[in-house]
C-alpha cells in the first residue's frame, strides 16, 4: 500500500475468470476418518538377522511415547479384549520358530540355535512380533461385534502379554456422533436476486478501460488540476515512532518514493497529498504535514503524523482507450465491442450468480450447523487443525518465508486459534455426511471421473498420474466425499432456497 493512497482500486478485466472449482483439490476433504492400522508399528531393527550387530530393547514399558490425544468422552467407546492361552501360546511359538529361521548368533550354525537361547536373546522382540500378530485382529473382531467404526486410533491399555497365558487388554477410540437432523428439511434460506443492473456493468466496463490506460506527459507549464497526475518525488519522516528492533527510531528511516504517480483529486489519494500539490507546477518543491487516520492500511503509518519533501518532476494525463472494435480485439477472440460487452456481462453474470448463491450455501449449512447440536470427535477436530495450518504454511512459503522461520512459529498459539473455524468445519462435514445419506445422495462415476480431469488440468499434469498419486495417498476417497457434499448442498439449495 502507498502512503499516497487511502485505498486499493481492483483492476477487474474481461479476463478477470473465476472458479469454483479451482479450489476444490485445496479443500479435497481432509476431515473424512483416516483408515488406521491397529497394531503396534515395529522398529525395524528388531528382527533376529541384526542381532549380531544390534542389541534393541522393545520393551514397551520403558520407551519414551507422545502423550496420547485427548478423546472427547461423548464420542468414546471402549473395548475390552481376553485372548485364550493357547492362541496367545501358538503365536509365541510360531514367532520363535521364525526367530531360529532367520538368527545369526556367533556359536551357533544357522537354524540350530537353541530355542532357550532365541526366547532369551530376543524376549523383546518376540513380544513385539507377538503383539503385532494378535491385537490387531482381536481389535478388529471386538469392533465388529460391538458393531461401531473408530475414527481414531485406538488408545491401548491395561495390556497384559504373557506366554501361556491369556492376553487382555481395554482399547478406546472415537466414534461418528448419533445426529439427529430432524427437520433439515424445513430450514429456509432467502434466493439471492442475482440480476446485473446497468450500473454494476457500466463500473465494471471503466474498470476494464483504466486497466488498459496509457499515461502521457503534459507538455505545456500550466499548475497541475484535478483529474492530472502528478509525478513525484517524496521523502517523509515519521513523527513520534516507535523504536524498532535495533533500537532505531523509525524516523531516523524515511519513506522515500521516486517517479510515484498521484491524482490529483482521486478517490483513492489521501487528501493531504491532493491539497499540497493541486495548483503546483513542474520543479516546484514544498514541505507539508500528512495526519494518517488510525485505520490507515499500512499500519506502521496509522495514526502517525509525517512530515514529507516533495518535488513535483512531472505532469501526466491518463488516455482512456476509446470503446470500438479496435479495444474488442485487443481484448482477446472478439469481432466487434459489441460482442465484446456482451460477453463481458455474461462473465459479470456468471460471476454474481456464483458468488451470491455461495454466500446463501454459506448460509444453509451455517442454519443445519446451529440447529443441529452433537458432540465432535477430537481426533476428527485435529485432522481438520492440521489441515488449516498446512494450508497456511503453503501459503506463507509462496510468500517466501523460510522453514527456518516456520519452524519458530508459536504453533500452539496458531493451533488454538484454529479451533474454532476448525470445529465449525467439522460439524458441517459430519451434518452433510448425514444428510447426504438420508438422501440417498451419490457421486457418479461419471461426475467423479470429469472432476479428476479438471483437477489435471488445472494442475497440469497427466490424468493417470494424478489418479494414481491420489490413489496412493488416499485423496481420491477424500475428493468423492467432498464432491457429494458439495452435491448434497446443491440438491438442498434447489428445494430450500426461497
């Protein structure tokens, strides 16, 4: 933001395109529940053919974990889990019997070392393998008779792994809420009127012919007037600031600005500088205060008083190109400026009518949000907090901060302050989840299969290749999920909407 200015003016074109559906591989669902693996992930040093050059404790009691999340207890369920002795037994000694397989201890010739001395070495180990074996299929078949899905990882306690004896152990995990969405059916939204009057077009249309203005000298020695534009150079200097980080004042480092435009009388010039340089002539120099208001854009000038040098080294005047058929032409694959201005209102009423019914999508699901209440998933809400941060650091990285300096985020502070937008989120996922099988609502092929090929598209790149890397990483179940909400939401908007 210039000091000059007040405000930003947009620069809207013809070709100023829009797209929905340009960010529908950003917001691919991350909230849908991750398929977990349910057992215990093995160090893969452990096994018996590194034991001649690596000793490694498994012993789970002693190892240094992350603090397990936090579950939300209205979303909890729990399982307890007995294993029959002589299960427990056989998976002890089918993992041995590999362990004497695969060992390759000095002393001993290969497959003959001693099983005392295999339970010994590698007791560890062996219970590692062992668990590995038996909780997660013991887990599995406990959640299925209980007839739930978690969307968590299951938290694993109270374990006791013996050979020859029975194997217990309490696992709890998140589940999906129980939402009642009684009455979705009955929540209103007003219709927006998305007519483009002549006002909006003929605003848009001078937008377009400022974007394509050419600036020529004023020749003549006359005083500048509203409507010119004066060339400047300025230097200005703080009052009263602050110190920066070194200690300095920030007076001590002025603004400086060399062949800076300013219009004279412009809606978007601050009126100090219209009031200093309007009647001013080419090479004349003068010395005036600017007073910022306290909601000035630029912060470090908001509410600051600076005192400004400035030399006019120019006049300018903007030319305006005239609206004929040369301008259509200009503008891209247009005949005449008639065609021209009528694709031009088309976009603009394409565009309105996009923006104004998403705002009023908005709107619904913000309605089923604040009627239908439920408990959330903490495991769900954090997925979605990860998410958000990670589109935030994308963001800042093309912005061109440093990992460095990411990594010196309060991220703890910036994880609290998502909570909120992250929760809100959630719930409308989990409410058009709901819905949409209510509705019977479903993705076809064919709708999933176009909606892939505009995502290469747009991200340039094959369309096998992004299938399979979607594939891969779990994003095409994500994109389906997404695009049935979307559609669930569409379906809805058509009935609701008044």
């Amino acid at each position: 933001m210039s000091p000059i200015e007040s405000t930003t003016t947009p620069q809207l074109g013809a070709d100023a395109q829009q797209s929905d559906e340009s960010v529908a591989h950003e917001h691919a669902q991350e909230l849908a529940p991750q398929e977990h693996n349910h057992g215990v992930e093995q160090d893969p040093n452990a096994g018996p053919e590194n034991a001649a050059s690596h000793e490694h404790s498994h012993d789970h009691d002693h190892h240094d974990h992350e603090p397990a999340p936090t579950l939300n207890p209205e979303c909890t369920r729990q399982v307890d889990v007995d294993v029959p002795a002589d299960e427990v037994s056989r998976a002890f000694a089918a993992v041995v019997k590999r362990y004497r397989r695969a060992a390759r201890i000095p002393g001993f010739r290969a497959g003959k070392v001693p099983e005392s001395v295999i339970r010994r070495k590698f007791a560890d180990a062996i219970r590692q393998d062992v668990l590995e074996e038996i909780l997660p299929a013991q887990f599995r078949a406990a959640i299925e008779k209980q007839g739930v899905q978690p969307v968590s990882q299951p938290q694993v306690t109270s374990l006791h792994l013996a050979d020859g004896e029975p194997m217990r152990f309490q696992a709890a995990f998140e589940v999906l809420p129980t939402i009642d969405i009684t009455g979705y059916d009955q929540i209103k939204v007003d219709r927006p009127q998305i007519s483009l009057d002549d006002a909006e077009f003929e605003a848009e249309l001078n937008q377009v012919r400022e974007s394509h203005a050419i600036m020529e000298p004023v020749e003549e020695d006359r005083p500048l007037t509203d409507g010119d534009f004066a060339q400047i150079r300025f230097t200005g200097l703080v009052h009263g600031a602050e110190t920066d980080a070194e200690g300095e004042p920030e007076a001590s480092r002025p603004i400086e600005g060399d062949d800076a435009n300013v219009e004279i009388g412009g809606a978007n010039t601050v009126e100090a500088f219209t009031s200093a340089l309007r009647g001013a002539k080419v090479g004349q120099q003068m010395q005036f205060e600017v007073l910022y208001p306290a909601d000035f854009t630029e912060k470090r000038l908001a509410g600051k008083t600076v005192a400004y040098d400035v030399e006019v080294k120019g006049i300018r005047k903007k030319i305006l190109p005239e609206l004929d058929d040369a301008f259509a032409k200009q503008m891209g694959d247009y005949e005449t400026i008639d065609l021209f201005k009528e694709k031009l209102r088309e976009h603009m009423a394409n565009d309105k009518r996009r923006r104004l019914e998403s705002d009023a999508k908005d709107k619904l699901v913000g309605a089923f949000i604040e009627r239908f209440q439920f408990p959330v998933p903490e495991s769900l809400l954090q997925q979605q907090i990860d998410a958000r941060l990670e589109r935030g650091l994308r963001a800042l990285a093309a912005q061109g901060m440093s990992t460095e300096q990411m990594r010196n985020l309060d991220f703890t502070r910036l994880r609290t302050a998502q909570r909120d937008s992250a929760l809100q989120e959630v719930r409308a996922s989990l409410v058009l989840d709901r819905i949409a099988q209510t509705e019977n609502i479903e993705v076809t092929d064919e709708e999933f299969d176009a909606h892939l090929l505009l995502l290469a598209y747009q991200a340039r790149e094959p369309l096998e290749i992004l299938r399979k890397r979607l594939t891969e990483d779990g994003g095409l179940t994500r994109i389906r999920e997404q695009l049935r909400r979307e559609k669930t939401v569409d379906q809805l908007f058509d009935r609701l909407a008044a």
